[in-house]
C-alpha cells in the first residue's frame, strides 16, 4: 500500500486504462436505499413509519465534463404528518414551518435554530476578511441559490390555497426566487404550530411542536453539500457542490442523500437524533475513544507570548492542583514557532536550545498530564520560509493569485492538500510531533485552509471536499490511531471518524460581545463568549455522537470583563453539554472563588443534555434550557448494576458504539426505541433514587423572570409516556422513572442552594416553573419525586449533578450513612430530606467521624406526614483516609 502523500484518493485504482479510451459515456445514475420491515405482517410503529429515504447519484467519467453540482431534491414541503391514530399532530390542518437549523461550514461559523422570516445570522465582516472562514458548499447562483422551477410554482400554488397562513409571510415574498437560507452538510425545518411565545410567556420547547424534516448528507467525502430554503421554509433544495471538478479519471460521485420526516411522537430527544446517530454509523465515528479531558490551554492569557519558563510553571500549578481537579492535559498553543509553516524554527531565547519541544514535552508529562501541542499544518505564513521555498505548494484562485484564507488577524497562505509534496509535509510535520517531540495530545486548527476556493492546485479532478479528506488520512496515518486529535477551524462532515475531538464554536473572548473595534453585532467567527456558548449549544447534540466536543475554554481570571454570572453560565454549559472541559489563566492569579466555580463542574458526568428548545428558541439560536436524567437503575450495560468502581470511561465508549449503530437508522441494523435514556442519562450509586437535572439560562442583557413547563422537566414514568401519546410498543423500562410523584417533587438549585418543594398539582395543571434570572445568568435544578416516607438525598453544593459526587447512599430506620467520592479535596454542604416521624430532627449527625452539626432549612408537608429537609456541612480532604467523606445522622 503506498503511502497516503502518493495516493490519488479512495478511488485512485479505478484509472482508466489504454483499453478504455472508446468506452461510451452515458448520463447521471441514481442509486437508492429504501428501508424494509422485516416482518410485514407486523403492524408498523412510529419509528417505522419514520424510516429515511438514502440516495446518492455518480457521473461515469467524461474527461469533457468539468462537474458544478448535482441538485439531489428539490420540491415544496409541507410538515404535515398523521399519526398512528390517524389524526393531525397538531391543533392545525397544516402544521406550518416556524424555524430552521442552520448548520455552518467549519468549527466557527453560525450553528443553529433560526425562526421563519428571519434572516440568517452571519458575518458582520466583509467577505474579504470572512469569506474563506465560512465558505462551504457553492452552486450556481453562489450563496443565493435559485429556486425556480415548475414543479415548485405548482406545488407551491396547491399548498398555499389550503394551509392556514396566519404567521406567514405574504404571497409575493413566499414566491421569491432566491434562497433565504444555506445550511451546510444538513438542515432542520421543523414546526412549533406558532411563530410566537407562549401567552403566559413560557419558553417554546421543541417537544411542544408538530413533525420536522432533517436532509442532508451521511458524510462530506465526496463533495461539501447543501440545503438551500426559501424565507416561507415551504421550498427547499439539496445540491452535492463539486465546483468545477473534472470528471477524467473516475466517477464523479456525491455522498449519500438522507431525508427523513419525524413526526412528534417519533423521539424524545431533540428531532435529529437518527440522522445524528446515522451520521456517526456511517463514518465509524470515534465519539468516546478516548476519555475524557480536563486541562488547559496557553492561549486566552499568553496568546503568542509563550516560553519553557511560563509553560513549566502553569503545569506546576495545575500539578499542584490535581488534588482539587484532576488535570490531565497541558496544551502548547500558538507562538513557539518563528512562523507557521516553519514548525521546527523555535523563537530564539523561548525554549531550550537542544530538544526544546521533546524537553518541554517531557517537563509536562512529568507532572502527570499529558502534553499537547498545537499545529495549522495545512496554513503558512506570507513571509514563512516554507512559502519562499515552495511556493507552487500554495492553492490559487480562478484568476491565478493565492487564494484568501480570510483574516485571523492576519493573512497566511492555505496548503494544497491534492499535491502529493504537501501530503508529504504534513505527514512529516504530524510524525514529528508526536514521535520525536513526544506530544499525545494535537490541536490542529485552520483546517479549512487544505481546500480553499480556486481552480489554481495540483489536481482538479478532486473535490474540495475529496482534498480535505485526503488530508486528514494523512494526518491520521502520520499520528497513529492513539493519538488524541483535535480539529479546529475544520470543515466537519469531513473529519467524523479521523477526529476524537472537535471545536464546535468560534473562539472564545474576554468579553461577552465581540470587543471594539470589533463589531458587536457579529454573529459569525469573532471571538466572544456569547457565540462560544451558542454554538456548543446548538451543535451539543453531536458531541458524543461524533467525538467529544470542544466548546473551547472556560475563562476563570479576573484579567477578563466576564461577569461572575457569566462564568458560572460558561461552566454550567460546558458542565451540562459534557465536552472538554479547559482552563486557560494564569493559574498561579487565579481567585479562589473562580477557581470553586470549575471544581463544582469537575468531574465531567460523559453525558450530553439534550436542549429542549434547541429548534424552537427565538433568542438568536441560543437554546436556554438543558435536560439531563439521573438514575440508580442501569441501562447502560449489565456488569454496571451494583458495581460503581468500574471504569467508567470504558463504559461510555461501549455504550457510545452502541448507539451510533442502533439509534441511526442503519441498513444493517433496526432501531431502537427512541424513548430510551442512554444518552442523555447518567448513573449514580444505589438508594439515589432518579431525578432530572435541568439548567435555565437567561441569555439577554436584562433581568428576567424565565417561564417553562415543569412537566417537560421531571422524570417520567413509563405511565406518563403513554398518557402523553407515545405508542406503547415504544416503551420500555429504561425510561426515566418517575414513582412517588403524586406527593410532589423536592427541587434544590445547585447555585443558589435554594430549597423548594412543588406539589404534584403543579403538574396536573401543566404549571410553570419560573426563576427570575439576571443577565446572562444559569441555575441549575434537581428534581426529585417526592417520598413522604424516605429519607432521600436532595443535593449537595460539591457537584453541579447533585450525586455524582456520591459513592454510596443507605438510608435505615434509624441511621442514614452518606458516603462521598473522596478522589478529590472539597468542601461544600450536602442537603437530605427527613421523615419527622423517624425523630431526625433531633439527630446525632457525625462528618469524618467527628461530631458534625446540620441545619433545618425547609419543612415540607409530603401527603400529610411532616418532614425536614437539612443541611450538613462537609470538608472532604481528598486524601483517602478513613472515614473521609462519610456522612452518618443516627436517630
């Protein structure tokens, strides 16, 4: 097998041969794959009746045709399904489109949910600055791609005299020719059968609306795909863009068409969810294999003003602070080089003379982390020798010069990833890294720059996309499969199964809007903390599905203008969405108070949230609230029941594999039920109980009182599944429990340490919870069904779960005995619900097995029998000494 540098692409044994210079060539060919019921005698379900069409269409080669795009669907919706009853999903007769998820190119651009009529979020930058950073897929007519055709015209004509157009647009703008949004790899278009908030102001929820429809493409291999819509979102068009690719050699193929309608009753989770699965399937995604990751990152205090000295020191720090935090990564960021391109032209005086990255490598590994380093391996500054000495190694444009790889604060040359020369020095650039240098650990930004825009490269008869995937082999083959790679910056269909994890968002700032001289209106790749958190929102859903998601750094330093809200939010997203989870201060400055903010989100469950508005929130795509489900009862796997010393690494990335295989829909594999829990639920230790965790962020720049339903956050029972309309063939036992709710639910917010008890009517009445929330402020809040008879743990202020930092729970007659995970110094109060009946309230209370003391905070009336909910204070030292972390209250 040669290697990767010297090989053409997947395809490169399909050249033609002398013999074949008189084969006839013909048109276009559609392949399908449409999926079967195996037992047809089966009365088919509602994930059945879901199933997705697949289609992909090849070009026979023809050296005479040079291959724009192909245009895989066009037509007009209407997002109006039947369920199995064989009534409508919705109050309406049609159930009109109210938004859409829009997927940007790469790791920065714009991510997520846009509400009909408005516009699609983007750059405040000129093209000249931008362009590049987001410029994925291109047809015809560029961006605005035409939407004309005949078939449209009539059907359009045919849905507007029968759908009710309350919320719509007029009849002239519906009928615009142009399309209104571009959503690359796939879109979203969903219906919440209302344009508008609820009257009591409650938050929309996605589980509240009528049926979507997901399109797209299972993978960005063959070309950079599409989805254009009108502004009405009752016209919609899939194009696989090759712009311009040759067809001499070999087929010219697009990678497989996926369209799927999801009626409402068909998921639990957010509407993607098969295709998201079906996506990781398909590419053999690496979502969970490796663990997880806690570190830091030079970046957001040194920027380029890095040295040996000022690295060594941070990863003392972070040493030292592994009692609090176990820190497993340090990151060498940008600035250790004289310039990009030139990886190995160390900055004079920086880093030790002989061996300086390998010594720097070594020092970090020492401390007990792994090293990691950053690299643009596909980008070189103007003045680099690298541009000097090759400059035929440098894409160009259709008129010839270097084509623009958009501004970073600077311009650099994009690397031609079809020239076998450039293979060659990345692969070079990668082996060195991780072989002779030493590092485990990659970041490997500016991705996009390996397929830039221009006809100007060493072989036009691949694809941009074609280009970029070959490049990655290649960074692949030179790292080695255990190597943890990380892409930023990077086109991200292409890259699912070559990465372990991914940026998902724009780079994050020290401020909340992109800072003056910045525009602050910018929706699209300037650094901010605000388009930090909306992108690893909107894009949570694939984080370990696809990889681990990098939402970039949480900021803890004071150097910043972050309001302590602020950080809180940022942590409790990151918390919540479970991706890496990095640091980048100077930690030796620091504050104590910032610093507890990240221990209390340490460890990482390994467990995504689902947003419940993901595709209905009308706040500039940011969704503002986040569900996980708690649980004693295991459904991951059989050797977890009973046993919580096992490696809970290993288990995520079995039950990881799983789901990419069985919740996508699959040709080899039927689904599973898409009520389960496996993904957005985490395990605790026995006599826990189950709970919800859900968090609600007020994303505007005001004080609010936030509104959403309470039923959509408590735990349900199967019960409640089937009163809610779920068909029964759908439920299993591994829903989320909900016993005991009929004597009310104990709510505990985590930041506030707030007690609350709701009683059940709040449910029967479909009442909202509601918290009055400052500007960019998050709570977080565990509920739990209420048992009247049980002493239950409520929560505790060491672990924004509320239980996993629980190792044992055993609640007697006469004692109750708390054990707590002691791997890690804390210090904090955990709170409990006491049955008065039991006489707790004149309990002894003993902490490290020494007297401790509790205090009576609330007393809630459960189903008429009185009790007491209290708070013990805890220090646990995180040496493992005896009796560290035990808490024991004895009537």
């Amino acid at each position: 097998q040669s290697p990767p540098w010297n090989s053409m692409g997947d395809d490169a044994e399909k050249k033609l041969g002398e013999d074949q210079k008189e084969v006839k060539h013909w048109g276009p060919i559609l392949t399908f794959a449409i999926p079967c019921q195996d037992d047809e005698s089966k009365e088919p379900t509602a994930k059945d009746k879901c199933q997705p069409l697949l289609w992909k269409v090849h070009h026979p080669p023809n050296p005479n045709v040079a291959l724009d795009s192909f245009l895989l669907m066009e037509g007009a919706l209407n997002l109006h399904m039947q369920n199995l009853q064989g009534k409508s999903s919705s109050s309406f007769d049609y159930d009109v489109p109210t938004n859409v998820y829009v997927n940007g190119y790469q790791s920065w651009s714009f991510a997520g949910s846009v509400v009909q009529g408005e516009p699609q979020p983007g750059s405040a930058m000129p093209d000249v600055l931008c362009g590049a950073f987001n410029r994925g897929g291109v047809v015809l007519s560029g961006d605005h791609a035409s939407c004309d055709g005949d078939s449209w015209s009539d059907n359009f004509e045919t849905a507007t005299n029968t759908r009710n157009t309350n919320s719509m647009d007029d009849v002239e703008e519906l009928n615009a020719t142009t399309a209104f949004y571009k959503s690359d790899m796939f879109a979203c278009i969903s219906s919440n059968g209302t344009t508008s908030q609820h009257d009591d102001g409650r938050i929309l929820l996605d589980e509240e609306g009528g049926p979507a429809l997901i399109t797209g493409f299972l993978s960005q291999r063959k070309q950079y795909g599409v989805v254009c819509m009108d502004k009405g979102l009752r016209h919609f068009n899939l194009f696989a863009c090759h712009e311009g690719q040759v067809a001499t050699r070999n087929d010219i193929s697009s990678d497989w068409a996926y369209l799927q309608i999801v009626d409402s009753s068909c998921y639990d989770e957010e509407a993607m969810v098969y295709y998201i699965h079906a996506c990781g399937d398909h590419n053999d995604a690496r979502a969970m294999e490796k663990g997880l990751t806690y570190g830091w990152c030079s970046w957001y205090h040194y920027y380029e003003n890095i040295d040996h000295d000022s690295l060594s020191k941070n990863a003392h720090v972070l040493n030292k602070a592994k009692s609090k935090i176990g820190f497993n990564l340090c990151l060498v960021d940008d600035g250790y080089m004289t310039s990009w391109g030139d990886w190995t032209s160390l900055k004079p005086g920086k880093f030790v003379k002989e061996g300086g990255m390998r010594v720097l490598a070594d020092a970090i590994r020492s401390k007990g982390m792994q090293p990691g380093v950053w690299l643009a391996p596909f980008a070189c500054d103007k003045n680099s020798k690298l541009a000097k000495d090759h400059p035929d190694w440098i894409i160009r444009n259709d008129s010839g010069r270097y084509s623009n790889s958009a501004n970073c604060g600077k311009f650099f040359y994009g690397l031609d990833a079809t020239n076998p020369e450039v293979r060659k020095h990345v692969y070079d650039t990668i082996h060195r890294a991780v072989h002779e240098w030493g590092f485990d650990v990659l970041k490997l930004d500016f991705l996009y720059a390996s397929c830039l825009a221009g006809n100007g490269k060493y072989d036009n008869t691949m694809s941009r996309a074609e280009a970029f995937y070959l490049g990655l082999r290649t960074i692949r083959e030179a790292a080695g499969d255990e190597t943890f790679i990380i892409g930023c910056g990077c086109p991200l269909g292409t890259a699912i199964g070559w990465a372990d994890g991914m940026r998902v968002s724009c780079d994050t700032g020290p401020t909340w809007l992109p800072e003056f001289p910045l525009p602050h209106w910018d929706n699209g790749t300037l650094p901010s903390l605000r388009g930090m958190l909306r992108n690893t929102l909107s894009r949570s859903v694939l984080g370990h599905r696809w990889w681990h998601n990098d939402p970039d750094c949480v900021l803890l330093g004071n150097t910043t203008k972050h309001t302590d809200n602020e950080v809180i939010s940022a942590a409790s997203v990151v918390g919540m969405t479970g991706g890496m989870f990095l640091l980048s201060d100077d930690m030796e400055k620091v504050s104590d108070a910032r610093l507890s903010v990240a221990r209390k989100i340490f460890p990482l469950t390994g467990v995504t949230a689902v947003p419940l508005d993901l595709h209905s929130t009308m706040n500039g795509g940011m969704p503002s609230v986040l569900r996980l489900w708690c649980t004693e009862k295991s459904i991951m796997t059989d050797e977890v029941n009973g046993n919580f010393e096992v490696d809970v690494s290993g288990i995520l990335r079995e039950q990881a594999s799983k789901l990419q295989t069985e919740v996508g829909w699959s040709p080899r594999n039927n689904n599973i039920d898409p009520y389960s829990r496996e993904r957005s639920c985490f395990f605790v230790a026995p006599g826990l109980g189950s709970w919800t965790v859900a968090s609600l962020s007020n994303w505007m720049s005001h004080s609010t009182t936030m509104s959403v339903s309470f039923a959509a956050l408590v735990a349900h029972s199967i019960q409640d599944f089937a009163a809610m309309g779920a068909p029964k063939d759908s439920i299993s036992s591994s829903a989320g429990p909900g016993e005991k709710s009929e004597n009310g639910y104990h709510v505990f917010s985590f930041w506030s340490s707030e007690y609350v008890w709701i009683p059940h009517e709040t449910l029967v009445d479909n009442s909202p919870l509601v918290k009055k929330l400052e500007s960019h402020q998050t709570e977080i809040f565990h509920i739990k069904p209420a048992d009247p008879t049980s002493c239950q743990y409520i929560g505790s202020d060491l672990h924004f779960s509320c239980g996993f930092e629980v190792s044992s729970f055993v609640a007697g007659e006469k004692r109750v005995l708390i054990e707590l995970k002691n791997n890690y110094a804390k210090k904090g109060s955990v709170y409990l619900y006491l049955p008065v009946g039991k006489k707790f309230d004149n309990a002894t209370v003993e902490v490290n097995g020494a007297e401790g003391s509790m205090e009576i905070i609330a007393r809630p009336t459960l189903g008429g029998n009185e009790g007491v909910v209290v708070r013990v204070p805890v220090v646990i030292k995180g040496t493992g000494e005896e009796n560290d972390g035990v808490v024991s209250i004895s009537c």
